[in-house]
C-alpha cells in the first residue's frame, strides 16, 4: 500500500517513509498520561456556544484561549475584529530559532439547528463507534470514541490538538525548533468578513515564515494529510417572488406564476444533477492542476467506494472520484424553502421561494467574477436582480424578480506543493506517524487563506486533524478521539521539529 | 358590459336579465335586519377549530351544525364517516314539492400555520377595507369589511349563508320550493378519501333531483357565478435522498449526489415556469372544452389586469388568460423544503429534499391515470420508486431513489349547462341580484363533484359565494360580508323559488 507515496515522492519530492521519530515516541508516552486532560480541555470548550448567533460565546470563548496561551508563557492578547469578533493572537520566541511559525484555527462553529441534535450541541458528549453515550472521565479513553458537539472537529480540535502539541514537547524537555505565532479568529465560519483588515492592521505583529492552517479533515482513509491550499466560497441566497398573498392554487395555478416552480426551474438551468455548473463561461477562468497536483490527487488511496457505503449513496457526482471532483468550482444548493411540506402543505401558490447556495472557488476565479457571471446569466434569462425586499410596485414592473443576498466570499489558494518550505512540513508530519501523509493539493473546503498571501506572501501550508466523518456544518458534529491523538503528535513534531 | 351575457345566452340559453325580484326584495330586508346575527353565527363556526389536525374540534362543528338543522326544523343527524369525521345531514320536506335538492358544503378548514396569521386562524377579527380591525357588534356592517379566520370563506360562509338564506325565506311566509336536503362534510380539505363510501352507504337517505355544491369563490369581478363542475386533484409528496449524514459541501461538494439541486431538477422536468406539465403524455386524455362552454369562459368580463395590480405579478404563466388556464390540467408546487434558507443556512449537502405538489385534474383524466403517467416518467428517468422510508441498503442500492406519497384524489366534473335544471338555476341565482351572473363551465379549484355522479347520477352545480381574494388555503383567510349578503339571497333563491 506504500506505491501511492512513493510515485508521488517522484513529483514532489515528499520524504521517505521512515519509523516515527524519537519525539514522536515521547509525545505519544505523554498523550498517553494525559488523555484525559486533553479532552477535558476539547469539551470545556465545546461548552461554550461560540457562534455568529452568540457574540457573547464568542467573546467567552476568545478570553479562554488568550488565557491558556499566557498560562503557556505565550505574550497573548485579544486584536481588535474590526467589527467581527476579536481575534486570538499569541506569541513565543525560541533563542536561536531561524523561523516563524503562524498558527491559524478558528474557535467559532457553524450556526445549529439544535432540534436537528441527537444531544444539545454545546452539552459535550462522549460515544462509542455504536454511537452510545460512555461516561468517559476517569475511563481507558478508546481511540475509537468520539466527543460531539459543536465545533468538535470544526474547528476546535485543531486548538486543543496545538495547545496538547506544545505541552507536550515541552513536557520532553525540548524546546520548539521555530518562534511560534498563534491567530485564533472567531468569524470563519461567517467567511471572515473581517479578518484582512484585521491581518492588515498588524503586520508586523504576525509577521512570519509560514502559515500553517489548522482546519479541516484528513484524509477519508483516515491517513494523515497536508494540505496545500482550500477552494475559496461565496454564498449566495436568492428570493424568488410570486403572487403578492398566496393563492389558492385550483383557482389559480396554470396562471399566477408558482415561485417554487420558477426557482426550481432556475436552480436546474444553473446546475445539473452532476454538478456540472451550467452557468456560461463559469470555468473558463479555472486554473489547470499542474503535473505534480494531478499525481499527488492520483496517489491518494481509493475511498469512494467505502464512503458510499457509508453514506448509503448510490451513485456520485460525475465520474471523476472524490478529490478531483472537488478540484472543481461547485455550486452547491445548500437550501430550498417554499410554501409547505408535510402535514402542512395547503394547495395553495406560495408567496416567494428561497434557494441557498454556496459557490465553491478554484485558482484563477474571483468573488467578483462569480457574482458577475451569475448576474449576467439572471439578466440573459429575463431577471430583474434587486437586492432588498421589494415593494408591490417592483414585484409589478418585473416578469421574474430575484432578490439576490450575496455574502462575503473570498477566492481559493493552491500553493507550490514542491518548495522546500513544503518538503519540510511534510517530512515533520510524516516523522509524527508510521502511517503514509496524504499531499492534497487542495482541500475541497474553504478557509480564507487568500488573505494570509494577499497581506503576508507567506507559503501557507494546511495540517488538518479531524475526521472526516466529523460531521462537520451539519449536526452531531464530533471528533474521533484518534484523530486527536494524530493531531497531537503533527503539531508536536511541527513545534519540536520542523525546520528548513 | 351586458354584451358577454347575451352572447353567453345564445349559447346555453340563459336567461334574459330582469330585475331582482319580491323575494330578492324581501330577502335583502330580512339580511339588513339580521346582519349581526348572520356574522355572529358564522363567527361562532370560524372559533371552532374544525381541521384536519384536530378531530375534537371537527366533532364539535359537526354537533353544532347538527343543532342549527334540528331548531330549524328539519330531520338532521350525524351520519358515520366510516373513518373519517362524522357527515352532517339533515332533511326537510316541502308539501307538494316535486324536485328534492341536495345542498352541500364542507365544514373543514386547510391545515393552518398560525405564525403566518396575522391574528390567530380560530379567533374571528373583522377588518375594514383597509385591513383595520374594527369592532362590529352593535355597529352597522359596512359591505366591504371582511371576517378573517380559518374557514370564513372556504367553506363555513357556504354554510352560514344556507342558514341564513332558509332563514330569510321562511320569515318572508313563503314555504320552500323544493325538498331540502344538506349533506355537510368534515374532510374535503383531506381529499374527502371517506365520502364516496358515506354517500354509497346512505344511497336512498341522500337521493336527490341535483347536487347543489356550495363551496369555491365567485368571480374575481365581484360578480355572482354558477358553475358546472370543478376540477379533480391529486397530492404528491416527493422525499428525495442523498447522502445518508448531512456533508460539508465544501468536501463532498460536486461528488455527494445533492437531493436539492435533484429535486429542483426534478421539478424543471415536469414543469416549466409557464405551468406547462412536461411528463409525456399527461395531456392525452383530456376532454376538449365544447363550444358553450368556451363561449362561457369567452363571456366572462376580463380580470386579468386588475388581478395582476392587486397580486403584484409583472406576468401571469401562459398566454391563454385565467379561467381558460384553469380549464388545463395544473402541476402546481406548493412546497419545497431542504436543508435550511436564511440565516440557519450552512455549507452542508442535505440528507433530503421534500417537493409537495398537487396535480389538478380535468375531465378525462383519472388519478390512476395520472399517478401512472407520473410514475413511467419517474422510472424513465432513472428514479426508483419507493412508498416508504428507505433504509441505508434501499439508499445505496439506487441511483435515484424517490419516495412517492400520493394523497387520495378524485377526477374532475365539468356538467352540462344546456339542461333544463341547469337553466332553472342560472335564472334562480340571477332572480337574486342586479349583476349579471356568471357561467363558468368548471371552477379551477376542486370539490369531489364525481361522487354525487358516480353514487346518484343526479346533475351537479355549483354555486359558491366567496370572494375571490379570501385567501383561501392561505393564511388570513377572510369573507368580505357583501358576498356573504349576495350567499344569503342566492340561496334563499335557490330554497325559495327554484322549480324545474
């Protein structure tokens, strides 16, 4: 099974597959002694509910982490959102280190319908692979159970795993191979609409040689997994409008325009049932893979056919596996709301349909230009665009008026996967493991690592620790208690080890 | 403006326009002495919760109206719904009568959202004109204001105005001039599934010389109507599956079969934005219009520009106008429901998307029919068909996979109009009023006119009294009183002065 990693070393030079270094030994003695306070430390801060809808979860949140980072010798402080929530920065100067390492994880979660939970999302809860609740403190912690709750893997894991990481290498009487830099921020599940100017406005404070990103999951093989950039995203949500008050749809269906239909009708002319992105001239700016992207995503383990499995799918999108598929812009319908469903479904034509979508972003694509090739096609196929409510006078003047609320997106990164600043990520990520590192070159998911570039030029490189049946922005969200383990060792043998 | 009825006339032999006559005349004075008394009982009907989600509140109408028959005399009981709620029937003869004739309406209310009520769908409120509400006992009943609640218009106004109108010609010392019977059920909004089976199981109790059908609007001009029939319907809710846990869209994205964008693609295939129904052959075994009935639709005044002011529509769906684009078989949506809109939206890939439709059938068309047309496009499209909630195998093992959930339907009725009964009613219900009545040779909305066929083989027609914009099926159900005023003489008409 070592083939994959081998022809991939062949493109981009990637380390030999060794035994796990002798600070991987130290630190996985450590975590031992230590599990559970390192899951304590997950689950206090899986409590707190830090999300969009909770400035003050965020705020409580955000004060946590300032302080464990200056319980750790860390000089840490709170930057100012710039009108988002404040952003965790902390820093640690090693004597003699050469570079600097930028941490970056986000302590917010995605919003919850909690009535979707199995339990309250912010209530921390352990279970075993069969899903039963296990009163797990004081308890042999198995690999295999997994902590739920908001923000377990998405993206808090990466926090705790750091915060673990750190102790531990002190805790093996070595000190960190670079000077550390942590940014913590609390909107990135809202697309970051704040953090440039956040970023902007301390450059020299976080200033450094590499941004290493701590989000997403690994790989579905559950191998380990470097990262070298994410898609960019923009969401957008579109308000179709129908008959001013809703109608009874006997005496006036066929003749009063049906918005659920129209919206349907639109979704279906921007996406088909493959993913293929209808909308003209959508991909025409994408960025090509390069040879050693395409072999790197080729050298990944074959795992549709378990997820599948898992999944209870039947078919996927298109032919192109996985990883490929996601190395393409997505338009993603994330919600539709018309009329009713269910018990409550009257005959009757509904007032206006909502669809929400995300865009995902590959290189070469812009927000701007995504909204500008969406807006041309609604205006091709006869669409009035409005961006407020509109009042009896417009729905009037227009033959098919859309509303368009289009959120903050920022474009996608895939960065140089062959510079030596790469090599040396990988080869510390692999010494933490004796399983192979997976290279992707882009994680099909976002994070706003066009900003790091745009106001650093720093490589940014992605170490991701969650698994990826994390259940990640939806409910039930948890963390596989393995994954934890993994996470600590790579961001033990980043701090203790990297260096290039 | 009376050109449309003459030319209407030469086609079903309508009858000249004439003057109200002494009934109308005694009738509108008895109205305007117990105006309050007519609202207080129809209020008294809307405080009742008379839905299908609850059972006690449809046994309680059905005793109270059981009790309005009994005082006025006639021989009324509850008949068993042989499942569903009990059926309301009551008898009344008239010495020397030759005719007997059968009124029907519904005392069930559609389901209701009573968030979407600007006050509550079982507490009755009436409004001015201008949407004020006003206290109107002991004050004098301005025409134009409107009695909001689940049911004013659709169908206790029927009710309420029967009453009244039985009420009107008795105290004007005239004796009926038929046999009464009143045949009022509690599911029509549920598809009346039980009806057919109450009406077979009473043949000789409910024997009649005409079905008379109190239920749907007048015309959108304000003006009184009778109808010849109405279309038949038929629900479907579509549950459409993808991945078995909701996915970060952002790593599954483009890959995960996503059941939103299917559904919406879906609906597209069956119908277009201009109400258009795309499964091959559903059209097939419609009846063409005869040519008295397209001269009816022909004669009605045009409503169209008015209707779209008032709705706020820039355009109405097809070219064929309203009432000739309800005589076509009708696909509406009314719901769609995946994943979560507005603020609650996150970057996920549903497990499902509900689309909840209704078909409305027109003569020729059969529910069998229509759900086998239905089902051979499903399947021609790759859909598996399931009728109940699959499990992870029934998931995996499908492409396409649909949960199919079809309500009980019944056809549509469209009668003739060139009949002598027909005639008589037509000069019945314009002997109550100075407009010119109205011909519609079938009503856009249903009532399951096929039973009274199927069981007794007796005529049928209609004679609603609604106002158009009730909002029927909708929330802030209304009944503005001068229709009710224009219910009350059109039935006394009918109760004092149809003959045969």
């Amino acid at each position: 099974m070592r083939i994959w990693h081998t022809a991939l070393a062949l493109f981009i030079g990637g380390p030999a597959l060794a035994a796990p270094s002798a600070l991987a030994a130290d630190i996985a003695k450590w975590r031992d002694s230590h599990a559970e306070a390192v899951v304590t430390q997950l689950a206090d801060m899986i409590a707190i509910d830090s999300v969009a809808a909770s400035p003050a979860g965020l705020q409580r949140q955000a004060d946590m982490l300032v302080a464990a980072l200056a319980a750790r010798g860390f000089k840490a402080q709170l930057l100012d959102g710039k009108g988002g929530p404040p952003v965790v920065f902390g820093a640690l100067a090693t004597p003699g280190a050469r570079r600097t390492v930028v941490f970056y994880a986000h302590y917010d979660g995605q919003p919850v319908v909690a009535a979707q939970w199995a339990t309250p999302p912010f209530d921390p809860v352990m279970r075993d692979a069969a899903g039963k609740s296990v009163a797990w403190r004081g308890a042999k912690l198995d690999p295999e159970w997994r902590l739920y709750g908001r923000g377990a893997g998405d993206d808090k894991a990466a926090i705790a795993a750091f915060l673990a990481g750190f102790d531990a290498v002190r805790a093996s009487g070595r000190k960190p191979s670079v000077n550390i830099k942590v940014v913590w921020e609390g909107e990135e599940e809202a697309g970051s609409p704040h953090l440039e100017s956040v970023l902007a406005g301390n450059r020299a404070l976080l200033a450094g040689d590499l941004w290493l990103i701590g989000d997403g999951p690994v790989h579905q093989s559950r191998r380990p997994l470097v990262s070298f950039g994410a898609r960019g995203v923009m969401g957008l949500e579109m308000t179709i409008y129908g008959p001013g008050r809703a109608l009874h749809d006997g005496h006036y269906g066929n003749w009063a325009p049906n918005p659920a239909a129209m919206a349907a009708n639109l979704v279906a002319a921007m996406r088909d049932d493959d993913g293929n992105i209808l909308i003209p001239g959508f991909a025409d700016d994408v960025r090509p893979l390069s040879a050693a992207e395409a072999a790197a995503i080729a050298a990944l383990p074959p795992v549709e056919a378990e997820l599948k499995r898992s999944l209870a799918l039947g078919r996927s999108e298109g032919k192109d596996g996985l990883t490929l598929s996601t190395m393409r812009p997505a338009l993603n319908v994330r919600g539709l709301g018309a009329g009713q469903t269910g018990a409550a479904a009257a005959n009757a034509i509904p007032t206006q349909a909502v669809v929400s979508l995300d865009f995902r972003l590959v290189p070469g694509q812009t927000p701007v230009g995504v909204r500008r090739k969406v807006e041309t096609f609604l205006t091709a196929r006869g669409w009035t665009i409005t961006d407020r409510e509109p009042d009896s006078a417009a729905r009037a003047a227009s033959h098919r008026l859309v509303r368009l609320g289009w959120e903050m997106g920022y474009p996608a990164l895939r960065a140089d996967m062959t510079t030596p600043v790469a090599r040396a990520v990988i080869a510390a990520a692999q010494s933490a493991t004796a399983a192979p590192v997976g290279v992707l070159p882009m994680m099909g998911g976002s994070v706003p690592l066009h900003m790091f570039d745009t106001v650093f030029g720093a490589p940014i490189i992605g170490l991701p620790i969650a698994n990826h049946d994390n259940n990640q922005h939806a409910a039930n969200e948890n963390l596989r208690l393995q994954n934890l383990w993994d996470g600590i060792g790579a961001y033990a043998a980043i701090i203790g080890g990297l260096d290039w």
